[in-house]
C-alpha cells in the first residue's frame, strides 16, 4: 500500500501516454463562450466567405507597386488553401460569359414601346457617335437601342487602400476556424512575404492564429512558473521530502484523471481549462495539510474527519452544479475542476493513510485568542457589497477578455476604414429553400435599390417568370425588322441579324458560377446570403431578415451569460448554506462570513477599475467554493493552532498557483487571478483578526 500512489500515477500517465493522439487541446478563446446563435452566425460567415479574405497592400500608387503585387499574386496561387487572387476590379472572363448569357434577364428592361421612327433616331445617332468619335467605340450588336442596362457606378480599375497603396485581395478555403489549419496558411503568407518591403498583409484568421499562439505559450508559461513555485513552497513548507514528493504525485494524478475523462466526455480540452484545472487542483492541497498536521498518516484506514469531508463535498457540490451549466469554458472547467478534486480526496484520504507519516511538532500558543464578532465582519460586508453594487457595470464585450493583440487591432482598423467597409451594414437573409431566400432578397432589394448582393446575378423562379412574360409581350420582332430596314439607310452593313434574337425563347436556367463573388450557402436546414446596405438606411427586420453583426451577438452572449451565473450562483449558495446547516446548525453566521468578506473585497476592489465580466464572477464562483472550506474548518474547531496552520498553509498553497495568473496579459486568465488573490488575502484578514 505504501508504493499505491506511485502505481496509481504511473498507470493514469500510462493510459495518458496511451492516448495522447487523441487528446486534443483547443486554444480558440472565444468560442467556448459562443451560444448556438454566435456559433451559427460564426459558421455562415466563414463559408460566405466573408471572413476567409486576405488583404495584401503595397505601398504607392504607381506602376512598380501594382508589378510587384502581381508578382506576389503568381507566388500565392501556388499556395496551397488559397482559391482567388486578384488584383484588378474588373470582372473577369467567366464572369463576363456569364453576364453575357444571361443579359437580358438580369439586366434592368425598357419596356417602353418604341415607333420605327425613335428607333431610327437612336441608330442614327450610334451611327454619328461612332464617326466622330476620336477613340475606338466597339458597337452594342446584343441592344443597340438600350432598351437594357447595367447599373456600373465603379469608377476604379484597382482595390485601394486609402492614402497608402493598391491592395492584392485573396480568398482561401481552409477552416479558418480551425487554429492548425490557420496557422500553416498564416506562415506560408508571411514566408512569401519576408522578402518584401512596404507590405501590410491582414486577413480576419490572423487573430485567431497569433492570439492563440500567444495565449497557448502564455498559459504553458504560467503552469510552468505555477508548478515550480508549488514544488519550492511545498518544499520549504513540508520538510518531509517523502510527503512532498508522494504530494506532487497525487497532484498529478488527479490532474492525469481531470484530463482523460474531460478528453472521454468533451472531446477536446480547451488549454484554458487546462490552466485554470491545474491552479483549483491545488485547492485539495488543504485536504493533505489538515490531514498531516492532525497525523492522520498513519490511521491505516480511510480517514473520516468531518470537518474535511464537509468541506470537500461543498466544494465538489459547487463544482457539481456549475458543470450543468451552458457555457462551454465553465462547465468543462467545473467537471474538471469536480474530478481533480474528488480524485485528490480519495488519494488522501485513504491512499496517504498508509503512509507512516508522523505527525510534524507544532509549537502551542498559551495566550488566549480571542474570536471576531462575526456581526461586526458581517456589517463590513454589507457596507462593501453596497458600494460595490452602486459602482459596478458588466463588461459584455467578449473581445474584452482575449489577448490585446494592439498591432493586428490597429491594422485591422487601417484596413477597415481604408476599404470603406464603414459604409455598408451586412444583411443575413436566410430562408429554407433557395426559392424562398431569393424573393426575400428581391423584396428587401425593392426597398433599398443601392443593395448590392447575389441579386444582381441570380434571380428567383418568380421574378424570372415575370421577367420572360414581360419580353415575351413586348414586341421585338418588330424592332428588329425596323432595325434591318433603318441601319440599311443609315449605312450599317449586315450587323444587326442576331439583335435581340431568341429573347422570347429564353428559359429560367440561369447556373451561377464561383466569380459572382457573392454565394448561396446552407447551415443545418436553412439556406443563407448576405446582402450590402448603406448603413444610413434603416432596416426592417422580419423574420430570415438580420443585421449579421458578430460583436452585437457575442454581447448579446455575455448578457444572457451573466444572468444564467447568476442563476447558478445563487442555487450554489442555496447549497452552501444548507451544507452549513448540517454542519454548524444555528450558528452559521460565523462560517457564513468567511464567504460574505472576500465576495465583498473582490467586489470593492472591482468596483474601483469600474467593470466586472464574466471571468470575474466565475473566478468568484471558485473563490465562493474554496473559502466555505476554511468556515467549516474553523468553526469550533477544538485544535486551533492545527487548523489554522493547515489553513495558512493551504492558502499560500493556492495562492501560489492562482497568483502567477495576475501576470497574464490576457485578460481573462489575469481576472481569474486578480479575484482569487484579493480573496486570499480577505480570508488571511480573518485568520489573523482572531488575534485582535
């Protein structure tokens, strides 16, 4: 029994080592906090498209800038994952096939009828202007009377970027969801590019590439400097080198089971519930130091002290609760957190019970201690938390929280605003035929004319049925008789035969094609385009008609976020007080306080940086789970000085590993910190108020 830990740890690093190919960590911050709607929206932007542009801009607006980006565009079409490079705004050839094919459907018709003698005028005067004209006019053979036009209010032949240089624009069809598929693209782009100067190169993936880059080396840094500092305060704090080492053991196994059964359930574990996994794993350390310093290491049997087992089926019952969450960071983290912690238990419990530890010798104290007036620390708490309450506003940006990436926030600005992307709002039509999308996109098109979309391509079976029954009423055999015996007068040469030829022959077949650059996609069991509007028009939105705007949703999440923690909080606390209940009885205000006080620090000093998000309040929720521990430990207590250096023992001990997070630049690890710290240090407050 002695050696069981060893073998207990030696045969989960087997089973870890065993399937470790398929372990899979995800370092995509953002989308464990995506609600279905946000994943949507997510999934239907990136197969539009609308995120899988690249963006190259040369610096000039001259020929050598536009030659060297062509000579870019030749290296990047070799490039694996990318699909269209171009640099020009005119349509291509296909484009161009495409249009001509299908002209006089898509193009808007005159349907005003014309008398022999307009349609002489009109040839006469294209007779005229292409005489007197100084530059090669080519001659419209297809509508020579106009009767059909294209609205073209382009007036550029290159992308720009504003008052920098001509742009080269790139689509790719890698998941630029996908963090690996991202990032092999991104180095292929900057490897291309690592030989040319004034080059500003952006595309929407790249957050995702260098934020979780960033975040992924971030987090191995802090479990790093976590672990290290553990070992030496175990080091310095134990003594007892067998301990310590069989400690570390225990850690890493309950660790080893948080991750293979998170892995069994989920799939894939975010490296952000690795980190914060690790740093409450360290909480069951108080489980070992109370045991220790009351000798229980060498009971030989399951060590039943009630004080721990309460505090650890609070903890477990908290962690329980929020794993039923529907938010996909808290409740990955709280199993997590809940498997950590009971495997540390049973490790502990029963596995360092035959151990032989001696108990260490700990120096009795003779003066009398006196207690807090928990009336007086409760009073405290209500004056902090009102304050708090007065001051506090919810942080609902969501980008908030992920790592302040200023370079590529800035160029996305630079980007941004030297497009004119500001000018648009873009509309997601949705409907659950093609049919039925194509006539909301028509009908809101109605309403705003400047609309640009697949419209301009594709029509509906509908508005394509009108459109043939109003060319078949008009009466072009007419015209292009009067058009054979006008341009005879006029002077034309045999021309005109194939004018307006098998107009009343045409069938709605059109067969669109990728250079639209616009598309039809479908999500689940709906299909969806997207639609450019003036931002100065107002939108009626009705039902498959929305703004599609990311940072609204997420918000939207955070809101919906909070309210639902809430929620879970206060059936934690519900639980909690009755776990209290069972434990101290009618005295529960003594334990009670040593939750109200740090919840009432962490929130004042909140309050002072002027907002709270949604990494503060679940680091509350851990906070909350591990300081009811040291209430039930402490209250009536009949070995003081045992309990409490075990308590002081084991803060230390989890400030050690949630202390490193303060030094994260990415906001939501260094919240977890910030809260979990100031808490400590509330609960150390009143560990040593008893000696006032």
């Amino acid at each position: 029994m002695k050696y069981l830990n060893i073998f207990i740890f030696l045969f989960l690093g087997g089973v870890f080592l065993f399937f470790s190919s398929h372990i899979k960590f995800s370092s995509n911050f953002l989308e464990v906090f995506f609600s279905s709607n946000s994943v949507r929206l997510f999934s239907v932007t990136s197969k539009l498209g609308l995120s899988n542009n690249i963006f190259i801009a040369k610096k000039g607006f001259n020929s050598q800038s536009l030659d060297e980006l062509y000579a870019i565009a030749d290296e990047l079409k070799k490039v694996d994952g990318i699909s269209k490079v171009s640099i020009s705004l005119s349509p291509s050839d296909d484009l161009k096939a495409y249009y001509k094919k299908n002209y006089y459907l898509l193009a808007d018709f005159n349907s005003t009828e014309l008398s022999s003698d307009a349609i002489a005028k009109k040839l006469q005067k294209v007779y005229d202007d292409l005489q007197t004209a100084y530059i090669y006019i080519p001659l419209d053979t297809n509508d020579p009377l106009g009767l059909f036009h294209v609205n073209i209010s382009r007036n550029d032949t290159y992308l720009k970027l504003k008052n920098y240089g001509y742009i080269l624009k790139a689509g790719t069809t890698i998941d630029t969801s996908s963090a690996a598929e991202a990032k092999v693209l991104y180095d292929k782009i900057h490897v291309l590019l690592a030989n040319h100067k004034d080059i500003y190169v952006y595309a929407p993936f790249f957050f995702l590439v260098e934020n979780s880059s960033y975040i992924r080396s971030d987090t191995q840094k802090i479990i790093t400097a976590a672990t290290v500092l553990l070992f030496l305060l175990y080091f310095f704090m134990l003594r007892n080198y067998r301990l310590l080492i069989h400690t570390v053991i225990a850690i890493g196994s309950s660790v080893l089971s948080a991750i293979i059964a998170s892995t069994l359930l989920f799939g894939s574990i975010n490296i952000m519930v690795l980190a914060f996994g690790i740093s409450i794993t360290t909480v069951s350390i108080d489980y070992m130091f109370h045991y220790y310093f009351h000798g229980d290491f060498s009971s030989k049997r399951f060590i039943k002290r009630k004080s721990v087992f309460f505090g650890f089926l609070t903890t477990f019952g908290v962690f329980v609760i929020f794993s039923f969450i529907d938010i996909k960071l808290f409740y990955q983290l709280a199993f997590f957190a809940a498997v950590s912690l009971l495997v540390a238990y049973l490790l502990f419990s029963w596995v360092f019970s035959y151990m032989d530890i001696p108990q260490p010798i700990i120096k009795q104290e003779q003066s009398h201690i006196k207690s807090f007036n928990p009336l007086h620390v409760l009073l405290i708490s209500l004056l902090l938390l009102g304050y708090s309450y007065k001051n506090l506003n919810f942080d609902d940006d969501l980008r908030n929280l992920d790592y302040k990436n200023v370079k590529l926030l800035e160029l996305s600005d630079k980007f941004r605003k030297g497009l004119d992307q500001n000018k648009y709002q873009n509309i997601l039509i949705s409907a659950k035929s093609k049919e039925s999308l194509l006539r909301k996109y028509e009908k809101l098109q109605a309403a705003h004319p400047a609309m640009l979309g697949i419209g301009k391509f594709i029509l509906s079976k509908a508005k394509c049925k009108q459109r043939l029954e109003l060319l078949k009423e008009y009466n072009f055999p007419k015209v292009r008789k009067d058009i054979k015996s006008e341009a005879k007068k006029i002077g034309f040469k045999d021309v005109f035969s194939n004018t307006y030829a098998g107009i009343q022959k045409m069938k709605c077949n059109i067969q669109p094609i990728e250079d639209m650059g616009f598309k039809i996609i479908q999500e689940a069991d709906r299909y969806y385009t997207v639609a450019f509007v003036p931002k100065d028009e107002k939108i009626s939105l009705t039902e498959g008609i929305e703004v599609l705007d990311l940072a609204k949703s997420l918000s939207k999440d955070m809101q919906k976020s909070k309210q639902t923690i809430v929620k879970f909080m206060i059936i934690s606390i519900f639980f909690i007080i009755m776990m209290l209940f069972l434990v101290s009885g009618i005295n529960i205000l003594y334990p009670l306080v040593y939750i109200l006080f740090p919840l009432s620090m962490v929130l004042f000093f909140i309050s002072l940086f002027g907002t709270i998000n949604i990494m503060h309040m679940f680091a509350i929720i851990i906070l909350i789970a591990i300081s009811i521990d040291y209430g039930v430990y402490m209250h009536n207590t009949k070995t003081l000085v045992e309990t409490r250096t075990a308590i002081q023992y084991a803060l230390l001990s989890t400030l050690a590993g949630f202390g490193v997070l303060i030094f994260s630049d990415t906001v939501a690890l260094y919240s977890i910190g910030f809260v979990i710290t100031i808490g400590i240090g509330a609960i150390f407050i009143l560990l040593y108020w008893r000696e006032i």
